[in-house]
C-alpha cells in the first residue's frame, strides 16, 4: 500500500499496482512519471490522472470517444498505429479535458495529444498525433 497526498482528495491509500508509469512524463511535466487514475466521482465520465508526487498537479481526463465516436477513423494511418490494443482491452486512450465555465464551449479536450496506457504494464505515454484534424481545445460534447 502506497499513501500519496493530494490536493483534490486529501491524502490517500491506495495498491502500489494502480501507479501508471510515464517514462517520458507528460507534455511539459517531463520529470512527473508516476500518476494514478482516480475517478471524479461515482458515475462520473472524468477521472483525475493524479502525480503521486506532486500534491497539486493533477490533469481532468476523459475517454474521448465518449465526446467523438469517430476519434480513430478520422486519424491518418501513421497515427491510428498508436491506438494498438484497444479494441481488446489491453489499451486506455485519454484527453485531457480544460474547464472553463465562463467561455463557449466551457469544456474543451486535447485530441491532438492523447494519452496512452498499456494496462498490462501500467506503462503511459502522450503522443502528438500529425493530424490536424483535431485541435487541442476540441469541443467535448458528450452524446446522451
């Protein structure tokens, strides 16, 4: 069992097995590699992807084909080679998601930089698709 302190959550326990490693860290937080997924709330479609080391950093993320279906369709080949193991389970794609209540649309999710984790090694990465298709303030409009 592993304690980390958060700022969302407060201190928590959680299995050493639920930290996800990110050998390249995130885009601009290349020294912060070890993160966990906590959910937002029961039935909530958001998680937190929460450093383990850092208290306050913490990223909102949805699985982003719950806001754009064809999210994989509409990638070049070169690019959909990233998404390997999804369709079986082995493979988890995020966005993170940026709130902003005052603007239109409020919530926004970064398409152009997923992340991916291996569930089999607990092993994460963001990618930059080449796509230009998808922005990083891409709509999230999550369908009922």
């Amino acid at each position: 069992m592993l304690t980390i302190s958060t700022t969302r959550f407060g201190d928590i326990t959680i299995d050493e097995d639920r930290v996800l490693y990110f050998p390249e860290g995130l885009l601009g937080f290349p020294e912060q590699k070890d993160y966990i997924l906590q959910q937002h709330k029961p039935d909530s479609p958001f998680y937190w992807l929460q450093s383990i080391t850092v208290p306050y950093l913490a990223f909102v993320v949805i699985n982003p084909f719950l806001g754009e279906k064809d999210y994989l369709n509409e990638l070049p080949p070169a690019d959909q080679a990233y998404f390997k193991g999804i369709d079986d389970g082995r493979t988890v794609v995020l966005a993170i998601v940026t709130i902003k209540p005052d603007t239109t649309p409020p919530l926004t999710m970064n398409l152009v930089g997923p992340i991916i984790i291996d569930l089999e090694t607990r092993t994460g990465r963001q990618i930059v698709l080449s796509t230009n298709r998808y922005t990083c303030k891409h709509p999230l409009q999550m369908s009922a």
